[in-house]
C-alpha cells in the first residue's frame, strides 16, 4: 500500500485565503509538518492536529520528516506559504521522494505573494512579468543580477520575493541601482508587506524612492513596466487593449465627463 503527502501552499496563512482544496487536505491530515511561524498562522482550526516542525534552514530534514510519519501509516501535510511550487517545498520533496518509493505526493496549490501582494497593490503584473528573489543562500548573487538585467531589458513587469533580511539589509537597494542603470528612475513601482495578516502595509512608489524604502522578508515589491501607472493610489500595468474614450455633455455642471 502506498503512502501519501499532501504538499499543501496556504497563501498568506489566512483561512478564508486558503483554497477549499488546501482546507480539505489539511482536514484529513492526521500530521501537519511546516516552519514554525507558517504552523502558528494556522490558527485554532487545526490546533488539535499533530503538529511537527524544524527551524528555518532546516528543510532537508523537515521533508524527511514527512516521509517518516507517512511510513507510520499517518496521513501528512506538510504546508508552505504562498504556493508550495513557486520558492516553496515542492521540488525538494520530489527530490528527496525517489528514496520512498512507497510515497506518493500530491502538490495543493495556493495563492502565492505576487497574486496577492499584486490585488492589494492594484493590477501590477497584468502584463508579461518575471518572478525574481533576492535570496542568495541557493542562488549566487551574479547570477540574480543577470537576472534582474534580463527582466529590465526586456521590458517585463518584476516581482521581488525576499527583498531583504536581517543580514541582507541592503540587498533591495543594490537591485535598484542595478535596474537604474537601464530603468527609469520615475518609473511606477510598490510593495506589499504582511500580505493578507495583521498589519498589512502597501505603499505605492518610484523605483528611485523604492531603493532608499526599508523592507523585510515578509515584503513583496512590485516594478512596472514601461507602460505601467499609478492611477488613484493603485499601480496598474495595462494589458495594451486599445480604448476609445466617449464622453458627453454633463448639463447639470455644463462640463464634460469622461465616461
């Protein structure tokens, strides 16, 4: 009999920004796995379920964790935020799964930050964008910065997962000035932090104001494109559907409006 995983993407944390089918699985887990403050947003909906975690930088070992409490017999999910396939859990899990091949996973999508931040921040990434983290543990910063280039050159709306951290402070402001180099400087820019949690905070901005803008791991930035704007306080980036503006007469002020 083979076992199974549920790889569980929980979004911001909220419930009701969780899908039904990432509700369901964590319902019929015996054994929920996960970092320690992804756990906590859970909430009291699935407090009297096992949980187990590892801390931070631990990954290995907590997805070898759910590969042990499956062998037990247990149903596991092990949950990550955002979207377990998009810098999440998802991959390593397929990895470190052809060890058990009595295990079966399944990946449970969800609502990852640059949908989300993206809806709170307006319609920023309405248009062609690339995704792109600043982290460097996994990945060498000259080949983020080929990145960042690639992505302004050729024109595409950026998001930025992992902006800055405590021993990453200015590593937001080094991709500024990286993008400055081919990029604007007025050029329509946001960010979103605490996403969908207490004490959400979005601020629209230019990339030059963005690059002196002090942010955290839980802070998603968002940069236009060129035809990007911010139209009443929301950072739009148009899809290029031609519109034609009709207006008519307001005889009550004896002006005109745009309709």
């Amino acid at each position: 009999m083979k076992h199974k995983i549920y790889i569980v993407g929980i979004g911001p944390g909220r419930e009701d920004m969780m899908t039904g089918q990432a509700l369901a699985a964590l319902e019929q887990s015996d054994v929920i796995v996960g970092y320690t403050v992804y756990l906590e947003l859970l909430g009291e909906r699935f407090a009297e379920k096992e949980q187990l975690s590892t801390p931070m930088r631990q990954e290995k070992e907590r997805c070898r964790l759910c590969f042990q409490e499956a062998e037990k017999g247990k149903q596991v999910s092990l949950i990550c935020s955002g979207d377990a396939g998009i810098y999440g859990m998802a991959s390593l899990m397929y990895e470190i799964g052809k060890e058990y091949p009595d295990t079966v996973l399944e990946v449970i999508p969800g609502i990852t930050a640059a949908s989300s931040g993206g809806a709170a921040l307006g319609a920023p990434i309405n248009h062609d964008f690339c995704v792109i983290s600043l982290s460097d543990l996994l990945t060498p910063w000259e080949k983020i910065e080929r990145r960042l280039l690639a992505a302004a050159e050729g024109d595409f709306a950026i998001v930025i997962y992992n902006p800055a951290s405590r021993k990453r402070k200015d590593y937001l402001k080094k991709a500024c000035e990286l993008l400055l180099g081919t990029i604007e400087e007025n050029r329509c820019c946001g960010y979103v932090e605490n996403i969908g949690r207490e004490g959400t905070r979005i601020c629209t901005c230019t990339l030059k104001e963005l690059k002196d803008q002090e942010v955290n791991m839980f802070t998603t930035v968002f940069i236009g494109n060129s035809g990007s704007e911010i139209l009443d306080g929301k950072l739009i980036t148009k899809r290029g559907y031609q519109i034609e503006r009709n207006t008519d007469i307001c005889r009550n002020h004896g002006g005109e409006r745009t309709v």
